[in-house]
C-alpha cells in the first residue's frame, strides 16, 4: 500500500500548484522554493509515470491524468483543512487550565480573579492548584505559573513573568523586638519555616551575613510547616518569623497586619508562566501581559 501512494509532501506540492494555477504561488504558500516544488512534481510524474501539468505559455496546466488526479486529492485536503480549523477552534474557545502551587494560587490569585474574569472576558480560565506533585511537563498540565529557577525545560515555553524577592516577616508584636539595622535579633523568636522552599531562610541568612550554624540552631527549634500558606498564617497569628516571597505578602504588609523589618532578598528564583506547545499563543500571551501587569500593580506598592 506505501508505494501506492507517493509521499504526502509531493501530494501537497501538486495540490498546491494545481488550486493557485502556478509553481511559483504554491512555494510561496507552502514556504519553500520554487525548485522544491519543482522537484515534488517531477517526483510524481516518476511515481505515476504520466505528465501531471504542461506547458501553457508563459505558465502551466494540468494533463488529463492530472485533472484525475487533482479530483481526489483537492477534495482530500480540502476536508484535511476544514479538521484542522475545527480542532484549532475547538482548542481556542476551550478553558485555558491554570496549575499553580496552593499557596500562590490562594494568597495572590484568587484575590484576583475577578479583576481577571472583568479584564479578559473572552479567556475562558480554570484554575488547580498543587504542591509536591505539580509537573507543568503532564499531558493535562495546561499553564502553569510557579516561582521556579533555571533551567527551564526545554519542551516548555517559559515566560519569566518577575524576579523572586523573598523576605522575612513577622506580625507587628513580634517585630517589635528587632533592629533592622541588626539582622541578628531575628534569634530572639521562633524562626517559621516550610519543608517546600529549604533554601529560603539560608539565602535570606546569606544576604544578611548571618552564621550557618546559627541559622541550623534557630530552624531546628523553630517549627516547621508543609506548605508555604500556613507558614504565613502561623506568621499572622504571632507564633514567629516566616520566610516567603515578597508578593504573597504583599497584601499583608500593606495593611500593616504583618512587617518586614529588613526588606526583601532577590533570590534566583523567578516566577513563571509555563505553557506546553500545544496552548494556544494567543491565549498564553494575554495570560502574561496580564500577570506581569498584576505583578507590577503589586509590585508598585512596596
């Protein structure tokens, strides 16, 4: 059955030059040479051992044999077209599946999804959130946006959408018993931490010159937490110092519920949004610009 049907590259080529009447057209269509089309076509005058177009002026036609042969295969691209259109629809108008880690997605997204839904009505958007097991590289991933370092994967399209600026935050009695200017007095209460982000309190202690093996003491009479959202919450309730990215906190810095007696810390990290090839770039664009606007609103009131 294979050598009864010449490759689908030579069938395009001919199919090509047959509806738009001229080599030179049709290598314009399928982005390739006007010698690339030529050679597809003398490929098939070989396989089928007929003349498929001739000579006709300045330009060409098709033989008889090739009027035959244009039926079939006109038809069979035509309704090759018209499914690949439906399903690129069909992608398009489908919900655009947002995976975020629990914490993101409760302390900064969904505050936001309304402002979302009213500034991109036309992007159908669910959201999911996940922790351990979150992998933007499943089939079933859609986009996700996590604060991750480099490398990226490769089979992603990666967006870095904002640094990651972490920083170490206490409830307003709690700081109360710290000198910014000395970042050593953070011992003097309960150090917070999470078993998801380990190298935040070490890169926050880096960047302040404080001792390693201080900092191991400190962590391991503190108490630790599963995930980065009850980390904060332990914060809010006054039971210590937490470590987490600036923008999570943002909200609570700004009402005074939590403070950040020495500033934040940029970490490599960034945070990103990851789309698999297959979502649709426009879709994947407006998702960005609107994240990196929101970052940036945020952002602003530091």
């Amino acid at each position: 059955m294979s050598q009864d049907i010449p490759p689908l590259a030579a069938l395009r080529a001919f199919e090509a030059t047959a509806r738009l009447g001229s080599v030179t057209a049709a290598a314009r269509e399928l982005h390739v040479t006007h010698g690339a089309v030529s050679r597809q076509l003398r490929s098939l005058d070989e396989h089928f051992g007929v003349m498929l177009f001739t000579k006709a002026g300045r330009g060409i036609q098709l033989t008889h044999q090739g009027e035959r042969l244009q039926q079939g295969i006109g038809e069979a691209f035509a309704r090759m077209r018209e499914s690949c259109a439906e399903l690129k629809r069909s992608s398009e108008d489908a919900p655009l599946t947002l995976k975020c880690p629990g914490s993101l997605l409760a302390r900064w997204f969904i505050p936001r999804l309304d402002r979302f839904q009213r500034d991109l009505p036309d992007v159908a958007l669910q959201v999911g959130s996940g922790d351990s097991e979150l992998d933007p590289r499943g089939e079933e991933a859609g986009a996700t946006l996590v604060f991750s370092e480099p490398p990226w994967p490769a089979e992603l399209d990666v967006i870095e959408l904002a640094a990651e600026d972490i920083c170490a935050v206490a409830s307003p009695k709690q700081a109360a018993r710290f000198d910014s200017g000395h970042p050593e007095t953070i011992f003097t209460a309960p150090l917070l931490h999470t078993h998801s982000r380990p190298q935040a309190w070490p890169q926050w202690a880096q960047a302040h010159g404080l001792e390693t093996s201080r900092l191991e003491r400190a962590l391991s009479d503190g108490q630790g937490f599963d995930h980065l959202y009850y980390l904060i919450e332990a914060a809010l309730a006054g039971l210590g110092v937490a470590i987490a990215p600036r923008l999570l906190v943002q909200d609570d810095l700004d009402s005074g519920h939590l403070v950040a007696p020495w500033g934040s810390v940029e970490t490599p990290g960034r945070l990103c949004l990851m789309l698999p090839r297959y979502v649709p770039s426009r879709r994947g664009a407006q998702l960005a610009d609107w994240l990196k606007a929101e970052i940036g609103s945020t952002e602003g009131m530091q």
